[in-house]
C-alpha cells in the first residue's frame, strides 16, 4: 500500500500545476502587441485568461503570486507556421501524417486527429516558450493539403486549441507539381475547384460525386464552402513575386477569400501590392540566399521592407525543420533586430520584431482576440526568461499556458542527467564497455 501511494504522489508531482490563477510580478514585462518592454510589470492571470498586465497593476489578494526578479516576462511565443505534433520521424512514414499521398481525399482532410502531444517536439519546443503553433498538413494529389489547425503545447492530452482553423494550399513551383507539371495548370485546377465548391455550395444533396479520380470529393467541395464564403482563412505557400501577384488577384473571383501569404520570399519586391489587398504574410526569416528559381530576389530584408511598405507581417517557417524546430522563430526575430545595424539593410525594433513571434501570428489567422499577446482577455500563455528571449543564449525559466504552470525537461535533459557522469554497474548492458 505504500508504495502505491508513493508512486500515486510521484505521478501527481509530474503533471502541471492545477491552478489557473496567478500574478506574475516584479517583471520586465513585453505585451507582445509591438511595444517596448515595460520595467516593474505585472501581469495577473484569472481563470486560464489575462486580466490585466502593466506597471502599476494591482494584485487581487488571495492568488498565487511569482516574482519574476526584474527577468524577461512575455507572452508565449506562438509557431506561425509548422507541422509540430504530426510528424515525429520523416523517414518512418507511421510516424509521419503531415501528407497522405494515396488518399482520394485532399482538402477535407483534417489534421487534428493525428496530433500527438506525447511527440518529442512538442516538449522540446515548450521548453524554448513556444505556447501555441499553426499545424499546416503537406500538399501531395492536389493544390490542396487539408486543413489545419491551431494547438496548444501543453502537458496533456487536449492539444487542439482551434481543429479547421485554416486551408493550406500551395502554388509556384510547388503547386505547378501537384496540378501536373506548370502553374498554368495549378490555375486550371483551382478555377475548376472553385467552380465546383460554388456548384456545391448551391445545391449540396445534389453534388455529384464523382469517384476516387475526381479532382473534387464530395468531402473536399464541404471543406472548401468555409474557404470561399470567408469563415476561414486560405494559407497560399508561395515565393515568387509574380506568383505572389497571381494569387492576390484570386480576390478578384473570389472577395470573399481571407489569403494569407506562407514564404513570400520575394514579397519585398510588391510589398505595395501586397498592403494595398490588406493580405497578411508569414513569411519565410531566414531567406538570404535562393534556395530555388522562385526565390532569386532572396534578402534577409524581405520582412523589414514589407512592414515598412504597411504589409502585416510575422513569421513562419515552412521548408525549414517545421516539424521540430519552430523554436529557432526566436533566432529569426533576433536576427531582424540585428539587420538595423547592418548599413544597406531593414529591420525592425525590439517590439516589433518580438511581435513577429507573437500577436503576428495571431493576427494573421484572425486569433489576436484569444492569442499572442498579454492583453486583457486573452489566454493566460505567459513565458518567464533568464533573459533577452531574442538573444540565442536565453532559456525559458517559466511556463504557463492557459495560467497552468508547464513542465520544462526534455528528453535531452534526461539523457543528460543519465549519462553525463555514469556509475558502474547503473548502466545498461550496452554501456558497460
């Protein structure tokens, strides 16, 4: 009986605290809205959400109080674009259901079931502050990936904050491929798609449904009515200018559509384009060189001069270890800070750049309502640092998402602890050499 209530009390100690209240004071405290960070903050956090945060915000007696110690206190960083929680190891496909290249079905597939908060990634990245990410599936028998969804990076089993959030869809290079070899046919496909969303729309019992060789299911014309009708987002992974033109003239068959810009690697290049159609961008930070023909106007500048031009900007990663590494979006802010002091080069202030990695995110999906900032209402996602979180040498002290405190050790921590300095006869039978 005693050991059971002794691993009873282990198993207790190992999940995240409880409690959903709490006041984090005595903070160098960041909004994430694009402000300068505020000395002596406060942010009070009731029931999972932000009341209040600022200097000189009184705390409500009888909550849980952490003094941050003058460290680095801020929202939690949110993934504007990964594939976090679907994929654990690219080269073992039951592990991986980021695409589904045999499937009939392409834009009404639904990423959320397959998320996987017990994947590596998801507590690797939560200990660097991630709190929320973008989950975007992978085009294969189509233009069309599905849809995606918004998660949370918490210590249970309840990751999927917002299932359908979005559609992701690719064009230029990538989007040629999928339609049959050019963009030209990429347009056929879409215009013929929706065509046929409208015909559906109109008459749904009396779609016909025209087999497994159908350019559209049944399922995916469901899908896309969300798409079409502007009650959820369009995420357009696309690089070159031209492209980037092609697909904001959508808008024109379609007003209705909400595009949101993936990559832009050369969205500099019509950054007035792109701010005139109000169409925000997560755009690809670290594009300095071409990795492809539709990026040969690369520069780390890309996202500097689209936000000088008005363009809503923030970051996401796309082609770039999305599956596991969205916290290096920390490394990419910082690096826009630095690009100020580069002669010749754009990039953004502290709060600006912070805010990349933050509300950016938000706003782009039409979430800054719930996410990405320590506004009043908001989610009680609150991140304590030891440092400048933008600095690449800085590590997450505190976690909370939804004002329940997070476990921090990873995997590589334990491995750590186990073998940095190994005893004989502890160790297993491959080791005692």
């Amino acid at each position: 009986m005693k050991k059971m209530l002794l691993a009873a009390a282990a198993m207790s100690a190992a999940l995240p605290a409880a409690a959903q209240t709490v006041a984090v004071t005595n903070a160098r405290l960041v909004i994430g809205d694009g402000s300068a960070p505020v000395d002596g903050g406060t942010v009070v956090v009731r029931d999972g959400r932000v009341v209040a945060a600022g200097a000189g915000v009184a705390v409500p007696a009888g909550i849980p109080v952490v003094d941050a110690g003058g460290r680095w206190v801020t929202p939690g960083l949110f993934a504007g674009f990964s594939r976090v929680g679907i994929v654990e190891v690219d080269g073992v496909s039951e592990t991986d259901d980021s695409a589904a290249a045999g499937s009939p079905f392409n834009a009404a597939i639904d990423v959320a079931p397959a998320v996987n908060p017990k994947t590596s990634a998801v507590v690797l990245n939560r200990a660097e502050g991630i709190t929320r990410a973008v989950v975007a599936p992978e085009a294969r028998g189509s233009i069309f990936a599905g849809q995606g969804a918004v998660i949370d990076l918490g210590a249970d089993m309840d990751a999927v904050t917002r299932p359908r959030a979005f559609q992701f869809m690719v064009y230029g290079e990538e989007g040629g491929r999928r339609a049959g070899g050019s963009r030209p046919a990429a347009i056929a496909m879409l215009r013929n798609i929706l065509f046929e969303v409208r015909d559906y729309a109109r008459a749904p019992a009396g779609f016909a449904d025209r087999g497994k060789d159908a350019l559209l299911t049944r399922a995916d014309a469901q899908a896309l009515v969300p798409v079409v009708t502007g009650q959820v987002p369009l995420l357009v992974h696309v690089e070159r200018a031209s492209d980037i033109l092609v697909v904001l003239g959508l808008k024109r068959d379609v007003p209705a559509l909400k595009l949101v810009l993936v990559g832009a690697t050369e969205g500099w290049t019509v950054a007035q384009q792109i701010a005139a159609a109000k169409v925000p961008v997560l755009a690809t930070a670290l594009a300095d060189l071409p990795a492809s023909f539709e990026q040969l106007a690369a520069t780390q500048s890309n996202i500097g001069r689209m936000q000088a031009a008005g363009v809503s900007v923030a970051i996401g990663m796309i082609n770039d270890d999305e599956a596991r590494q969205a916290r290096l979006i920390k490394q990419y802010a910082g690096n826009l800070i630095a690009l100020t002091k580069v002669p010749g080069a754009t990039g953004l202030d502290w709060g600006r750049a912070f805010a990349t990695i933050s509300s950016g995110p938000a706003e782009a999906l039409g979430m800054a309502g719930e996410f990405g900032s320590l506004r009043p209402g908001r989610r009680g996602d609150v991140v304590m640092w030891d440092g400048d979180p933008l600095e690449i040498g800085t590590a997450a002290v505190k976690v909370f998402i939804d004002g329940v405190e997070q476990p921090l050790e990873t995997r590589q921590d334990q491995l750590r602890r186990r073998y940095f300095d190994p005893k004989e006869g502890a160790l297993p039978k491959a080791y005692e050499r």
